[in-house]
C-alpha cells in the first residue's frame, strides 16, 4: 500500500508497510502512481506526452526513472506487503499481565468548572474524592508487582486536579523512590495541572522530581476564559499565565508541555499557538475536543476545512520559524524518519487495559482515565488485581487490525487504529473507528511528514 500528496513543495510518496518515505520528482511520483495498473509500455509513453514540452524530460528519462522505481519495490522500499496482520494479536500476547504505567487519579475533583471536561470537573461520573497516602502506596507496589522484568515504570499524577492533594503526591514520589534500589525499578513521574495551584513549593519539587508537567492553558484569554473558568465563572487565564512562565522558565524551558484544546469556538487555532507562542511557550500541543453529539463544544463538518487548513499553516510556521532561529515542538507533528515506534507499538497503540491502566482515588482499575466512572470498563483493583477478564481480553485484542474500517487505511500503522476511548465514545465499541478525528489525523501526519522531509531537505526541493 502507498499513499502519494503533494504539499509544501513536495512529491511525498508513502509506503506504508515497510515504513519508507519518498520525497521524488513529478515523473517518479506519476509512475509510482500509474505503477501498478499499467504495463511500463503505457506508463512510458503516457508520461512522454505530458511532458513533451519539457525539454529537460525526456523518453530515456522516464525510462531510467522507472527502472529506478522498479529497484525500489524490488528492494522493499515501495510496493511493500503487510506481513504485519498474523503477528497483530501475537505481540500483544507477549506482554500480557506486564503493567508498565499507572495514571493515578489522586484528586476526584478540581477547583475548576471547565464545560468541556471529559472528567465531569473531576468527578467522573461519581462524588468528589482524594486520594489517601495508603490506597497511593498501594498502587505503587501494585504497579512494581505487576511490571514483571520491566525496569522503568511511568506514573502519571492526574485528576480533576492533582495539586490539590499535593501532599498525598509528595508522599508517593517519597515512597517510590524509596524501594526504586530493592525493587530494581526506576520511577518517571508526570504531573498534569490547570495551574491554579502553583507556587514556589510546587515549581521546586516539580523540578526535582516530575519527568514531564503537562500544563493546561488554551491559548488566546478569550478562548482560554471561554470554558476554563472556577465555579463563580471567572476566567483563569490572568492567574494561571504568569505561574506557568514562571515554572517553564524554571525548567530551562524543557520537559514541559503546554496543552490546549480546540473547539467549536476556535477552530482557527493557529492563534492560540501563535499566542502561546508569544508568551514564551515552544513545547506545545493543541488537541480536538471529542464531546457528545450536540455538545456546543463539538466540532462540526463545517469546522473541518478550517481545521485542515489551520494544520497546514501550522507546518509553515514551524518551517518559517526553523529558519529564524526560533523553534519550537507541536506534539502531534513529532516524527522520526529514521526510525519511529516499534512495529508492536505501530499495530498496538497504547496499551490501554493491559499494559496501562488508571486508578481511582479508592483503588478501582480502568482501561485508562477516559474509561473511569464507566462501571462496565472497571477491571478489578489494586488489591485483588484484575477480576474482569473478559473486558481485559477486550482490550488486548484491541489493535490496527481487529478495527476493520482501518485496513484499507494507508495511516494505520501511524494510528496504531487509534483511541479506544474515543472510539468508544462515538461509536459505542472500543474496536470501533471515530471517523472525524481519523480525518483529522491523516491530516496531522501529512503535515508532519512534509515538516520532516522538509527539514532533512532544507530548501532542496
């Protein structure tokens, strides 16, 4: 399978099975595309037609040009197999019962009332609750109990709104790093916060100890003011802004990121970027809200071309912005050419329900925390481990290939079939397919492939 666009100044051919990226020229990209429905008689003086009034494009050319072609499927590069199906429910099977990351909800609440909350302001679905130090220590031997031989385990402090247990979370990275020699482990903290809570104390022991901080913030204070307000319906953006540069600017601007979400209210949201931007964040993300049907805040059909575009205008900014000396990260155009995920990780995703799970503030397990408060994705607990089986075996044969809508998909093994949540929740099955943001994301790939072969490349067209 290929898939071939244009953009940015470039012929971009994808082989999507053996993971090869071509930047070519106007006649490679013709042949490959003509390559294999017709004969190389056809597809020779076909070509030689198009191009008869290019005096730089000759017959011989176009023969030497397909030939060229030829040796790339031959060699593998073009025109690959998908060798990968048999292997799908195989690789996931070699990890079964191997926990590699726990998100935990430490705080069943949030000093914030955003409208769009996938959490209910924190809640889930169910009452307001924090998380104790002892059920938190319990989750960690859990963790370490159930990662097998793996060495580096990840814990994601998360809520509603994490800070405001903030000593429960002091004590479990105390915990951790107490048992990290015996146990031959090694703990990656990650804090995700709205900020309204950050002070000197809270910036210090983020350096110290958290990995990564995830920092909630929209982007421009009249989109960020619009839905991320406290209960009396105050906006946050003057109080959070100054707390967030404060601690990016403590981290040497490093192992951060700004995230956003985008919505019916801003699908221009090239702006929000550009404004987080100017307040000195480069680490960012913007992601698309996935609301219930008829949520104000969903985004429609007529918000998709606007978001097409803004993603393309976003891989020039970055491509205009290399060239000034003044970079800067968007998560969903990171891409490695040269090598990338795995091919577990490719067919697999994330691994949501086996090898990650969240925790609620009373011990219960969940595929991940977009599941938590959803009684019929509840797994077991920390102290009995997983008692629901047959939703576990669910979600280990969730993979690219068990979604059927998928196969002829030439993202797929970039998607990796995508988010069982958010397929859950558009469609009512985790193997379903959410088919605006598969939209969406082709989108975001191309972009970030040509942001890639841009860069490789340089001016070099």
């Amino acid at each position: 399978m290929i898939h071939q666009y244009k953009l940015g100044g470039y012929n971009i051919v994808l082989d999507i099975c053996s993971g090869s990226v071509h930047a070519v020229d106007e006649v490679a990209y013709d042949i490959i595309g003509m390559f294999e429905n017709c004969p190389r008689e056809d597809i020779v003086a076909t070509l030689t037609d198009k191009y008869s009034d290019r005096d730089d494009i000759t017959p011989n050319d176009i023969e030497e040009c397909y030939d060229q072609v030829l040796a790339l499927k031959e060699s593998g590069k073009l025109f690959a197999p998908d060798t990968f199906r048999p292997m799908a429910g195989q690789l996931k099977a070699k990890t079964s019962g191997v926990i590699k990351a726990l998100c935990i909800h430490i705080a069943h609440t949030c000093n914030l009332n955003c409208s769009y909350c996938f959490a209910s302001q924190g809640k889930y679905h169910g009452d307001r609750a924090m998380m104790s130090f002892e059920v938190g220590k319990r989750a960690l031997d859990f963790l370490v109990e159930n990662s097998g031989t793996r060495r580096n385990l990840e814990v994601d402090f998360f809520g509603g709104e994490p800070l405001m247990n903030f000593d429960v979370v002091k004590q479990m990275v105390a915990y951790a790093r107490s048992i990290e020699k015996e146990k031959g482990k090694n703990f990656r903290f990650t804090l995700t916060t709205n900020g309204m809570l950050i002070d000197d104390d809270v910036i210090d022991f983020a350096n110290k100890e958290m990995s990564n901080v995830v920092l909630s913030l929209d982007g421009r204070k009249e989109i960020h003011d619009r839905y991320r307000v406290d209960y009396a319906g105050n906006g946050s953006w003057d109080r959070i802004v100054p707390k967030f540069q404060k601690l990016v600017e403590s981290r040497q601007g490093k192992n951060y990121y700004m995230r956003g979400t985008f919505t019916h209210a801003n699908p221009d949201f090239l702006k929000d970027i550009e404004k987080m931007l100017e307040l000195g964040f480069d680490e960012l993300s913007m992601e698309p809200v996935v609301s219930a049907p008829g949520d104000p805040e969903e985004l429609t059909a007529e918000d998709m071309p606007i978001v097409m575009e803004q993603y393309e205008k976003l891989a020039e900014l970055m491509l205009r912005r290399d060239k000034e000396g003044k970079p800067f990260t968007f998560y969903h155009y990171m891409i490695d050419l040269t090598g990338g995920p795995c091919i577990y990780k490719r067919i697999s995703g994330c691994g949501s329900g086996t090898e990650y799970m969240a925790v609620t503030p009373w011990g219960d397990l969940y595929p991940c925390h977009q599941f938590v408060g959803e009684e019929k994705f509840r797994l077991g607990d920390i102290y009995q481990g997983v008692t629901n089986a047959d939703t576990q075996s669910e979600f280990a044969k969730c993979n690219v290939y068990a979604r059927e809508e998928c196969h002829d998909c030439w993202a797929k093994l970039y998607c990796s079939g995508g988010c069982a949540a958010n397929a859950y929740h558009s469609t009512g099955s985790i193997t379903g397919v959410y088919k605006y943001g598969c939209e969406l994301f082709r989108k975001r790939m191309e972009c970030a492939i040509m942001v890639a072969i841009a860069r490789a490349f340089g001016d070099n067209k």
